[in-house]
C-alpha cells in the first residue's frame, strides 16, 4: 500500500517494493538511495545468465563468491525484481534446496520455450 507521505518512494517497478510498515519503507529508501538494488539486480541477472538453460537456484546466486545480498531474502527479492522486467523466468524444474524443500530454477527468459497462446499460466507454469 503506497501512502501519499511516501513522496520519496518512487512506485515499483521502478523503486523498489516494499510492505504497508514503517521497517519496510525504511529498507525500500536505503535500497533506492544507494543503488544496491540496482547492483544487486544486475548481479542476479548476470548469474542467472551465466548458468545458461541449466538453471541456478536462489542459494546458488546468494552463495556466489562475490554476491554482496545480506540475506537469502533480499537475494530473492532480487529475483523477483529481475522477474518482473520479464528478464528472467522459471525454468519449470525445482531442485533440493538447503532447507530440504525444493526450489524454483531460474533461467534466462532467452531460454525460455515460447508459449504458443501468448499468455502465460497463472501460476508460473509452464502452458
């Protein structure tokens, strides 16, 4: 929920998202104002491009040598920015992920196969 006191948080996409609290706000400010969500975009997407139509996973990116994200959350917020500017898909295959529950690979949308009807599923499926 966007409160018109939040003159300097610009509307997602184009800043980043944040939830109806002041801690969130907060978070969606130091992001926007020091660029790391930028950075942090541009790195996820390099990492998931780099691991072609194989896929990476979330743990993988957060894992990297070089990945600068505080938490695996942020990381997946990452993914989910990068998501929505239609860079990135998931590949519809999940892998053993570090807490024993399987998770989503992600793959460059160039790798993507091409969905016959023009939509796409509601639930991230493949059509």
């Amino acid at each position: 929920m966007i409160d018109i006191h939040d003159t300097d948080l610009p509307p997602y996409p184009g800043g980043a998202g944040y939830r109806d609290d002041e801690a969130s706000r907060d978070g969606a400010r130091k992001v926007n104002r020091d660029g790391s969500r930028v950075t942090q975009c541009a790195f996820v997407l390099a990492a998931v491009e780099s691991a072609g139509p194989a896929g990476i996973d979330a743990y993988r990116i957060f894992n990297l040598p070089d990945a600068h994200f505080r938490d695996l959350s942020t990381c997946r917020a990452r993914l989910s920015d990068v998501k929505k500017q239609g860079k990135i898909v998931k590949k519809g295959e999940r892998t053993e992920g570090e807490a024993g529950v399987s998770v989503n690979l992600w793959i460059a949308a160039r790798f993507a196969p091409p969905v016959e009807n023009g939509q796409g599923d509601l639930f991230g499926e493949a059509a």
